[in-house]
C-alpha cells in the first residue's frame, strides 16, 4: 500500500509549476549547448578527478567540448554509484530519449550529437522549462552586475555578497565597487552609502534575496564604527590587515548587510560552513570543503538583531541540521532552506526533510533548491527531492498520523513552492 | 507481516503501567483546569511566536485562558505538520473525545468547554493518571522545595540543582538556600554542610535522584579548596565575579553534589547541552537553544571519580547520541536517558533508539521521560515513543535477529519500566 | 518484494571470498583454542563490565580460561539485545552447531566443551577460514615484528606506527626501535634513517600498508627541521617535553612516514579519533572513547602534500561520516575504510553505508573489515555488513534506480573485495 500511496502523492507533486529560489544559472545563456555544459559541472569533473581523471585533462586550455566529455565518459563507470550520474541519466532519457543504463565509450557520441542538435533549436531553453515545470529560477549575481538584457521575472536577481564581506580587502572588489556605484569609497558613510545603492540598484531590477555563504569560523557581530574606522583606512591605504582585523571588517560589512536586508524587506540567504580551496589541485569549483565544528549559535547575535529580516538558512554539514531545525522552530525570523551541497545526496535529505516536516512550523521550510548552473539539472535534482519528500509525507503523514492524501499532498506544495512565494514575496 | 507484528507488540507495550522518571509537574495541580494550560505548554507557544504570533499576543498580562487559547488557535494551522501538534490532537481525541481531524476556528470553542467540564471534575487527575496508565510520576523540585502536602509515592521528589550550580552568585539564591535549611553560608564547610542538609532533606521526603540542566561549554572538574575559598569570599562579599571565577564556583558546587548523590546513594541526572536565553525576545521557556560543539569526554573526570554514582544522561543534541551510547557501552554508572527536547521527534528518536538497544546492556537504558508539565501530555508523548519501539523491536530484533515476540516485548518493559524501577531504586 | 531481493542479493554476496584489510590477527595463534579466547574480546568484557561485572572478576590473574567465561555468561543476558551478543551467538550457532537462543548458566558448559574439542584439531584454523570464505586478512604489526614465521601471503603484514608517532618519548619505544634496526637514533638523519630501515623490513616482507590510530586532537603538519632537533635532542637526553614539544615531535614523525609510503607505495590507514584510556578503571582494550569534535579539515595539508600516497581513512565517531564522504569525493587520495568500533553497529551502518555508495567514486570503497583479534569473528562481522550491504543494494539501487540485481550485486562485490585488491595493490 506505502508504494502506491507514495507514488500517487509523488504524481500530485510532479504536477506543480515549480520556482527554483537559489541556481548559479547565467541568464544570458541558462540552458547548455552541448553536453559538456552539462558534464563540466563540477559534481561531474571533480568526481572524475577524485576518481583518478587528472585536471589537466579536464581542463585543458582550448579543449573541445565533445573531447571533454570523451574524456569525461571513460571515468563515468567509476561514479555510476553517485546519485550525481543518475542526475545525468536522468536529464539525458528525459531531454534525449536516452534508453541505455549507461554513458559509455560506444554511445556518447550518438548521445553528443543528438544533444548538441537538441540544444540548437532556438527553443530549447523554453523546452527545458516546460518539460521541467519551472517557472521562475533565482540566479546568484554578483554585486556589480548590471542586471540587464533578461527578463527579471523569470530570472530573478539575488545579491550575493560573498565578495564584498570576504573580499572587500582586494583591489579588485573595490575596484568593481567603485565601477558598479559610480562612487569611491573613502571611509564609513561612502562604504555604508555603497553597499545602500547596490540594494537600490538591485530590488529596483527585481531582487528578491540577498545572500551569502560562509566559513565555519566566522561569527557575525555588530562592530563598533570606532573599531572599524582605522581598519577600513588601512585597506584603503592598500595596507596588509592581519586576520583579525580582516574579521572585523567582515563582520560590519555583513552587518550592514543586514542592516540594509530589513530596509529593503529582503530576506538574507546564510549558506553557512564552506571553507575555500581547500584542496588547491582539484578542479574549478571541485576545492571547496568544511569543518562540521560549527554552530548556528555564532549566529545569536545576528538573529536577535533584525527580527525584521528573514534569514532563510542552508547548512552545509549534515550533523548542522538539527541545529537548523531547533533555531527555525524558536526563531521567527529562521527558515530552512534546501538540501546543500554536501548534504544533498538521498541518505541525508532523507533524515533532514522528515526532521524538519516533525518540527518545524510549515510555514517555515523552503523544500528545495537546484543549486544549478545550467537549466537542464533542475529536472534531476527536484524529482530526486520529490521522490523523498512523497515518501516522507506517506510513511510520517499519511500512515501514521492518519492523514488524508489531500492533506499531506498540500503540505507537500507548500514547502516545494507555496512557501518560496510567500518568504520572497513574489 | 511486519505491520501487524508491530502492531502485537505495540499492545503490549500500551498495556504496561508507566513511571515517568522525569517530568516539570507541579504535585500541587498535576492535571489541567482548561486547555490554556495545555496549550499554554511552551512548545505551542514558541512555536506559535516563531510561526508568527506576537509574543505580546501570547503573553499579555491577565490574558482569559480562553481567549489564550482562541488567539494560539488561530496559528495551529501553521504548526499541523509538527510532532507536537500530533500530540495536542491525541490529547484532545483520548480525553475529550474530539474527532475532527484539526482543531480550527470553527471548532475550538466547543472543545475548550468540553475540556473545561472534564478538568472540572474532582476525578480529574486520577482519570488522567488511569488512562494514561501511570502510576509515579518524578518531579523538578527546586532545592528549597519544602515537599509537602502531596503524596511522594505517587509524585517522586527530584532535586533540581541549576540554582546552586550556575547562580549561586546571585544574592535571591543564598537567601533561599539560608532559609531552606535554617543556616548561612559563611564559608566552604557551611556551604557543604547547607548543601548536605539539601540531600537530607529531599532523601528524607523521598527523593529518588538529584537534577541539572548544563550548557555545552561546561566541564565538570575537582576544584581545590583553596582555588575555591578566594571566590566564595567575594561572591558572600557580593563581590561581581570573573567568569572564569564563576566557573570555579559552579565546579565546586557541581562536585558536591556528586559527593552527596554518592553519600546519599541518590543516581544523578545530567541533561546537557542547553544554552539559555538564546532568543532573549522568545516568550517564557521559548528561549533556550544549543551548540552541539559539546563533548561526554568533559564529563571524564567525573565519571571516572565516582563509580558509586549512577548517572542517567541526557543529551540535547542529536550529534550527541552516539558519544553517549558509546559512553554508556563503556562506563558502568553512565545510563541512557530518554529523547530530550529538541531531540524528541520520531525522526531523531528512531535512530537513537536503535543505536541504544544495539549497543549499549539493557539494563543501563531509560527508555523515555515525559519532561512534561501537565499530566495529560504523558499519554500522547509515551504513545510516540512506544510507536518507535515497537516498531524498532520488530525490525531490529524479531525480524533481523530471529527473537522471539515474549523476548522483543520484555526487552521494551524493561526500557519502558523496569530500568526506572532499578536505576532509581524504587 | 524487496524482501526476496535483498535475498537474492544477499546469497551472491555471500558466496564471495574475502580479504580482510584489517585485523589484529596473531598469525602465530590465530584461531581460538576456547571459547575464552572469544568471550575475552574486550567488547564482551567491558560490555559485562559495564553492566556491573568487577573488573578484578575478568583479570584475575591465573584465571582458568573454562571459569572466566563462566563469569562472563553470567552477564551475557543483560547484554543479549547488543550487537556484539549477536555476533557471539552466530558464531556459535555457524561453528559449533549451537542451537539455543541464548547462552546461559543452564547451557554455556557443554557450549564450551564442544568448541574446545573442535578448536583442537589440527585443521581448526583452516575450517574457520574456509567456513567465513575468508582468503586473506591484514595484521596489525608492531613496528619491530621480526614477521618470520608465517604466511605473509595469507597473514598480510601491516606497518602499526601509533608507538612511533605518540610514544617515540618513551625510552622503551626508542630501545625498541633501536633493536629493530640495528642502529641507534642519534639525530633526526638517523630517525629518519631508522623510520626508513622499518619500510625496507616491512615491504620485503610483504607488507601492504602502514597504519595508524589518531587522537581526536591531532592535526598533522609539516615541521621545520630546525623545529625538530632540539626537541629530538631532548629527548634523546631523557628530558621531559612539554605538550607542545610532544606534539611538534608526533607531527615530524607522522609526516616523516607519510613520506615514506610515498617512497614505498604503502597505502597509509589513518583510525581518526580515538582518545585513550579515558575510562581508567575500564577493562583491557575497555577504556578508550572519544571526542567528536574532530574534523577531516585537520588534515588538509596532509592530503593536499602526499597527493601519491592513498590514505583509507576510518572515522570512529558516526558524526565524522559525512566529512569522510564529502572529503573522499573531492581529495583522489583518500578512501572511505570500513565501520570502525563504536560506529560499528547496524543503526550507524546503514546510514554511513548509504551515503557513501551515493557520494563517493565506487572504486574508493573499502566496504568493511573485521578489526578482529581472533579469525572466528569475520563471520559474524562480515555477515552482519553483507546484510546491510545487500539491503542498501536492493532498496537504493535496484528498486530506487531501476539497477538490475547483476550490475548492483557487482557494486557489492567490488567494495567488499574488489577495491582492497586494487587499494593495497594484492
């Protein structure tokens, strides 16, 4: 009975136009042209790495994309346990009819080329959507984007100010800055009234979020302007801070982040515990790990700070999510938000989506994001999400709390899209 | 089949008549008078205020009960998906007869007097108690509790020793304990000698273990007399301590009471992880959270230097869980307790209990506590638990190991009672 | 359905021959005489410890081995719900035909007879052996194991190095060394030259890998050399180090083997985690837990500098799996090895093994070894992973992916088998 329950609550959800709140999706080329689009995904070439690929032969200067995933295919039988390469299978039986088991050396090509003459028609991109039912996807543009020559109703700009807080003490961050406000910072009100205008120049395209993510060790707080002045004045002089004054400029930046989050009514996306390059040989975008030992309780003063603001929060360890849970269910202003990264394989999405469907007000919980950098992965990603959360509301819902398939059904579109329109407010 | 054997021995788990060991029940009203006071419990209140509901609303001085409960209705729908809202419709379904599948607008008034006429009863608390089939039940006392006026063998004094550990500074705490034991501290000696008269007290009135709660960055070590002596001066100088002063203090206190529970051969229960006052805005009890950046290992010390003292241990997080199954599988006087708190949904009950009944001797596991703070929440918090296990002995012992139906549903009682009995020396 | 599945599945795994990469096998004496031999395990005695049994009872001196596990059977039904009782019982039900449920006060004595007959014949050894499908299995050697005297090619030898790293301050340890390779340690060249002579020994003889286990604290990193020598030469002079030193010494000798695997192609194990004799009073091999505040981040730079040197890295506590998941898919050097001691029951089984057959290449899996110290016990280990295994198969792969039971039942078969051959290079 738990089989066909799931799959006629799994039918319903399928049925739902989705929006995707958080993608890397370039809107000025969302869907792939060829298959290395797809395969060059950094879940694809960091895998093929990690399974003995060398970079240099992922990332050869002037490679040729059909050599690329030539190259890519003969590492695919060593990852064809990962839920990643089912993702692949699945975009490739539902967008180009393909029917083996699996990618290899003998069918790559025909699946190539069927590919690149499927991404070639002009309405591809609009394929994509509707065969994915995805109507609106939230991009992640950087601060100094102009945010022009796309349609911002279906690709929704989110500020994402990773750079600003963590690398404001480069050149180059400043340099964007200055281009992007048409104004220098020169000491605390022209870098406050900076960060203001891009908030302008961002909710008057369409934004919706401002977002981040963020190392284990930091800890935002509220810094004095008497702390942060001699600070600010050394990086301007072009000066080396020591780390412990590049945290306190961290911290009031973000801080002012914050700040202008509650004026502009924007909710803040915290994707909390990644640190950088940590494996410095792996391949683009393949280098980034974490520390588990972090705790969202570095975070008390920030959420006792804007109550105003809602801080829609992604973890990126799996041992994060009861803490996720435990501060959505106290905090009014905390929301769940997605399966992340490293947690976003079924065995953890799993234990998180029952857990926070348990206790965590419905109102509260952002079910999904694709996280994508090309459209076509969005298909993939949610089905996998879906197929979990409908087992989920038949075993924990239906089955034994007794609830009508109706019920659980409705709870299962609030946290996959209900929720995502109204903690956005599109 | 494993539907129905569950479903066996889930019967005979329900037949059992319980000992709650641990509970915030007030001996002198045990029962409800109206469903504010079960709706006033903080986990619909906080989680009401986090789903939206102003604090204010909540906790408005002189507030009717029943407007209380008509304003906490209005968010229920917002909360239906979670645990604890399973249990208030169990509640109202087993004691008032309620049938509908949500408590709404329309319906809510009409269960609010039902109940109210129920609660009205004299017979109230021993309906309760009889259907629910519980027979003892432990209470939170604070440490100047005179204990009396109410009959200890069916509600069991429990000396609850936060106070003394972590606000010994604060003046109101002396005062307290000079007048519960009819002595000041003027030095170490009469500190001890106040905090034995405690023990004396409380084992005297039928105490059956001693109490605390412990934020994540305590560790309980010795502390020299002399170390000690220099900072109770001050703090009986009402002198403001350093924290670091301040943790000397709370270790010696922590240590005598250890002493004691040994002398007093009294099991001492340690539920640790809570941070207080996290979301200082939450309403009454809403405010407390966690950093799961705790370890057992800084309970070494002490559970190395008293093997005479039984400590049944709880733990906030659910990363905790296996360092306390681990912990129990190797020392002889730490116990498994319960599902605390944020802890205590299904999703995180099952594995623990899972990894507890693989791991660690049956006899050393409490297998729930209520922690409730009116009678009628026993019924549907131990119904939850006993789902779990069931279900748990089904899969994991009769179906994966072969046992016997009689050996699976003895190995539940003993969790579920008979380890009570032992540990705690009824 | 899935239930004949997993089955099926369960029965291809089970006909396949093992390698056990790792063990604390005494290839001199590797099976057990009696049933002392397997009730002596220290998870059997300090679980009997745990549950009230007095050390001085277990290591009595002299204690007739007949009598000792008489003392043992009489706590064995406090612990019969463990995993370990289960094991206990499979192999005596699979090797000496016991047919009861339980072994008691009532039945251990004729139990014992009947092992002690079988265990005397000459073949005993190769019974258990041909019984378990067992073909190979790796040792655990003590640095100056002269390891003559047996099959290297069946006992595979397996460079231990925790006395090295940890207790090279211990004049036993350096007399040790010095006996081992017919020189003495004068300076860091001759250290050095010392660690070196033990690869030479250790790879002649056949060795397959150097190994060690790691307390939660330690993080291994490159020393200067002009850091090392003067703690080098105070230790050499008998001088007590400080903390600081002790660990500037342990990193230089940890990286100095990390340099010697690469020098040797020795696959370097890495057990992280473990806090030693943190129980004091405990049981032989009873006395070790843990802290989970360890991260895999600890190891950056090791991983990020021996990118030749392949490291199957065992995380003690469960909380630790998904670094190791997550650091397995990026880092190509590292592997996921097996379920290690406390994280070695099927509750935490399942949900490590899940995660990693769906995050990290197949071919970087040592699905599990035994980490017995007497070969009757890969039976019942093994038995117990293949279940686990087999039903993560049928459920993840088979039903959830639409796999057909060959390709997933060669999934199983290579993180049993296949990997520890290409891993260790047999």
């Amino acid at each position: 009975m738990s089989d066909s329950l799931t799959q006629r609550i799994l039918g319903e959800l399928e049925a739902l136009v989705l929006i995707d709140p958080h993608s890397h999706i370039n809107p000025h080329s969302a869907a792939s042209t060829t298959l290395a689009d797809i395969m060059g995904y950094h879940y694809y070439t960091e895998l093929a790495h990690s399974a003995g690929l060398p970079r240099e032969q992922i990332e050869e200067s002037g490679l040729d994309p059909k050599e690329k995933v030539g190259r890519l295919v003969e590492k695919l039988d060593d990852l064809e346990n990962t839920a990643q390469v089912s993702w692949l299978l699945e975009m490739c039986r539902e967008f180009f009819g393909f029917e083996d088991t699996a990618i290899t050396s003998g069918n790559w090509e025909a699946l190539y080329d069927t590919a690149a003459a499927k991404m070639a028609r002009p309405e591809w991109e609009e394929q994509v959507l509707s065969h994915s039912r995805l109507e609106k996807v939230f991009l992640t543009n950087d601060f100094d984007d102009p945010l022009s020559g796309f349609d911002t109703n279906r690709y929704i700009p989110c500020l994402r100010t990773d750079d600003l807080v963590f690398h404001f003490t480069k050149p180059e961050t400043r340099e964007r800055l200055q281009k992007a406000t048409g104004s220098s910072v020169m000491d605390l009100p022209s870098l406050r009234s900076a960060i203001g205008s891009l908030f302008e120049h961002f909710t008057k395209h369409g934004a919706r979020a401002c977002a981040i993510s963020i190392p284990p060790d930091f800890a935002p707080n509220r810094e004095e302007d008497s702390a942060v002045v001699p600070v600010l004045t050394r990086v301007l002089n072009d000066e080396e801070l020591s780390a412990c004054e590049a945290a306190t400029l961290s911290r009031f930046v973000f801080w002012t982040l914050a700040e202008f989050c509650s004026e502009y009514k924007l909710p803040f996306d915290l994707m909390i515990g990644v640190n950088r390059r940590v494996y410095e040989s792996g391949v683009f975008q393949g280098q980034d790990l974490f520390d588990k030992r972090v705790s969202l309780i570095q975070y008390k003063a920030l959420f006792n700070a804007f109550p105003q603001v809602t801080f829609p929060v992604s973890v990126l360890g799996q041992t994060s999510n009861q803490e996720l849970v435990s501060y959505a269910w106290i905090f009014p202003n905390v929301v769940t938000n997605g399966h992340w990264w490293y947690s976003n394989i079924p065995a953890f999405i799993e234990l998180d989506c029952r857990s926070r469907l348990q206790a965590v007000p419905k109102t509260k919980q952002i079910g999904y994001y694709s996280d994508m950098y090309k459209l076509e992965f969005a298909l993939p990603k949610f089905a996998m999400y879906r197929r979990i959360l409908a087992k989920t509301l038949a075993n924990d819902f239906v089955i034994d709390r007794g609830w009508s398939e109706d019920r659980a059904i409705a709870l299962g579109k609030l946290t996959l899209r209900g929720n995502v329109e109204t903690i956005f407010n599109l």
